[in-house]
C-alpha cells in the first residue's frame, strides 16, 4: 500500500512540474543565479569562463568608469525561457565589449551562446536540485 501511495505521489509530482507556473518559478530562481553569476564576473574582473579582463589604460575598475553598464543588466524569466542581457543604451557598448572590436579588447560579460562555463553549470544544477527538493520535499539520496 506505501508503495503505491508513493508511485501516487510521484505521478502528482511529475506532473506538477511541467505546470507553466511551476517552470516560471523554477526559471525565475535560475534566473537570479545567472544573473548573480554574470555580476560576479565585473566582481572578479574576469569573464563567464575565468579568463580576467585585459587591464585598460585607466585608473576606472574595468568596465565600471560610471557603473551604468553594470547596472544595466536584468533577468526576465517565463516557464520556457530564461534570458540575461543588457538594457538601454549599456545594450550598443556592452556588444563591443562583448566580442571585442579593432581598437578594444574582448571582455565578455555573458557566456557564449549554447556554451555555458562549468561554473554556471554546476550552479544552476545545484539551484535546480534545491528548487525541487524544496518544491516537492524530497531528500537527497547519496
């Protein structure tokens, strides 16, 4: 009979996650880890994948002469999506600083698309498992 009411409560679990409102909130906690992760990037003065910014010819933190590009940055999420990018006009200078031009070094802000670093992989795996565990009281088996 436990057996059962487990296998019943599993088939409810399942479906529970596949409800949008379900994915939202899942993607809106990704969301916020990714977006922690890329402002950890000007933090650490290196971009998604450890590499550190070429140093500029200034006395600015790099990236940050006013901040505005830094701050520009926002998290959207919806129950397939999740997107991290730039707003305004951070979003013409951030694409310079993004891939790099003639005259100015790369110094990437967000991970490439389709190529996410092992850091942010294993964070996001790490704040799915606890979103689950929480959402739907599981211990973790070891």
């Amino acid at each position: 009979m436990a057996r059962a009411s487990t296998l019943g409560k599993l088939r409810g679990d399942l479906a529970d996650i596949q409800k949008p409102t379900i994915l939202q909130k899942l993607n809106r906690s990704l969301g916020k880890v990714a977006l922690d992760l890329v402002q950890s990037g000007f933090d650490r003065r290196t971009d998604p994948y450890g590499v550190p910014w070429r140093p500029t010819r200034g006395r600015n933190p790099i990236l940050e002469r006013t901040g505005t590009m830094r701050g520009a940055i926002r998290m959207t999420a919806k129950a397939g999506k999740i997107t991290v990018r730039t707003t305004g006009k951070s979003s013409k200078y951030a694409v310079h600083h993004q891939y790099g031009t003639r005259y100015l070094p790369a110094r990437k802000i967000m991970p490439d698309p389709g190529a996410l670093p092992p850091a942010y992989n294993l964070a996001l795996q790490e704040e799915s498992r606890r979103f689950l565990e929480q959402r739907f009281n599981m211990k973790r088996r070891r």
